[in-house]
C-alpha cells in the first residue's frame, strides 16, 4: 500500500476524497477483477466506518436543560421506608 499523502488543510484533503470517490464512479467494474472490486468495496466501507466513527466523536453533546420539571424529571427517586 502506498504511503498516505500529507495534505496543508482539510480543505486541500476534501478535493482528494471527491477526486478519488469521482474516479472510482465513473470507473468500469467490468473491467476490473472480482479481487479489485472486492478490495474496492471493502475500502470504501473502511472509510465509511472511519467517517461515522469521526462524526460521533466530533459531536458536542448537548446542554442539559435546566428548568425546574426537567431537574425533577433527572434525579433519582426517593425510596421511603415503611
């Protein structure tokens, strides 16, 4: 496998991606082998893990609401004994 590029910004890797996912839809999978189209799918559904896992990990969680009922709504009950 070769040596991954080194890229200046997100924005010089972005034109890399749509470059490459570019070449690969318009590419005849007739003309490849059933090796090439395998490795292919596989890579592309690699990357597509790598993107969800990235976009989970990047996403602020958000505020807690802080209103009287939801506060009540978020604490755990009180036990009583009898």
């Amino acid at each position: 496998m070769a040596a991954a590029p080194m890229f200046a910004s997100a924005s010089e890797a972005m034109v890399m991606v749509h470059a490459a996912l570019g070449y690969l839809a318009t590419a005849d999978a007739t003309a490849m082998t059933a090796g090439e189209r395998a490795r292919c799918l596989r890579e592309l559904e690699q990357a597509d893990s790598v993107t969800t896992a990235e976009s989970t990990r990047s996403e602020t969680p958000p505020a807690p609401i802080s209103t009287p009922t939801a506060r009540a709504r978020n604490t755990a009950p009180i036990e009583t004994a009898w």
